[in-house]
C-alpha cells in the first residue's frame, strides 16, 4: 500500500512558528508550552527559512555554553530544512531522516507549510502497515481468505 505524508500518515495541521531573531529561550518555551520537539522558523511572509529542534537546543546552545535569552535561532537553526511534499511516501521520509540523522521533517507545497512528521509519526504508520501484511499473510497461509 502506497501511503501518502498527506492525508494518510498525518493531517494537515498548523504547526508553531518563530521567526529568526527570536531567541532560544523563546524556543524551549514554546516547546515546553506546546509538548513538542521542533519549531518552524518563518519570514515575514511566512516562507520556511529553517527549523530548531530540542537536539539544536541541547549541542548548539546548552553544551556550548551559549546564553539562551541572547542566542537567536538564525545561529543554531538547520537553515534550509529539507521538507517532504504532501504525496511523498512513508519510506520516501524514513530515509530522509535516517540519512540526515532527522526527526522532524516539514510538509510543504508551494512554499506553503502544511504541517510537520516526526518519525514517531512515520513509526506508527509503518508498524500498522507491517501488522496488516501480518494478518493478510496469515489468512492467506491459513486459508481464511480460501474456502476449501
């Protein structure tokens, strides 16, 4: 089965944004508020210009000693993120992250951000995919889809 990011592995949501001179501090907040793990940095215009995750909070900013409140997210951001389209598939987005080392991947289409997965999104939609093979199998060997 050929599922989709969109509609099929999550819904079109709207997800939290900060723009780049905002700080890191302001990052953890939001993250802590919103029990997420990544927030979206947009211009002006709303055009996706990076992405900080609690793993940038942890290496480019706490284990560097840098000062939260004065550390804006244009220094400890992936510039640049890379992002899915709406159709691309469960697989196409696992080996995005699994080859950049990601968690969180944003949806977009005409530089439009359409929501965001994470890989426990991804996980979930595989494991369902992988237990329905499971069953399918199963009544396949066992003969419940087979009269005799």
């Amino acid at each position: 089965m050929h599922r989709v990011i969109i509609p099929d592995i999550i819904e079109e949501h709207a997800v939290l944004t900060l723009k780049r001179t905002d700080s890191a501090f302001d990052a953890a907040n939001m993250m802590k508020e919103s029990n997420i793990a990544a927030v979206l940095v947009t211009d002006d215009d709303s055009k996706l210009e990076g992405i900080v995750t609690e793993r940038d909070l942890t290496r480019r900013v706490v284990a560097d000693g840098m000062d939260p409140k004065k550390t804006p997210l244009e220094d400890i951001m992936t510039a640049d993120p890379a992002i899915l389209d709406p159709t691309d598939s469960a697989g196409d987005a696992l080996e995005i992250m699994r080859k950049r080392s990601f968690r969180h991947l944003p949806v977009s289409r005409d530089g439009k951000v359409l929501g965001m997965v994470s890989i426990r999104d991804l996980y979930a939609a595989v494991k369902a995919d992988l237990e329905a093979d499971i069953k399918e199998t199963e009544a396949f060997v066992f003969g419940d889809r087979y009269s005799a």
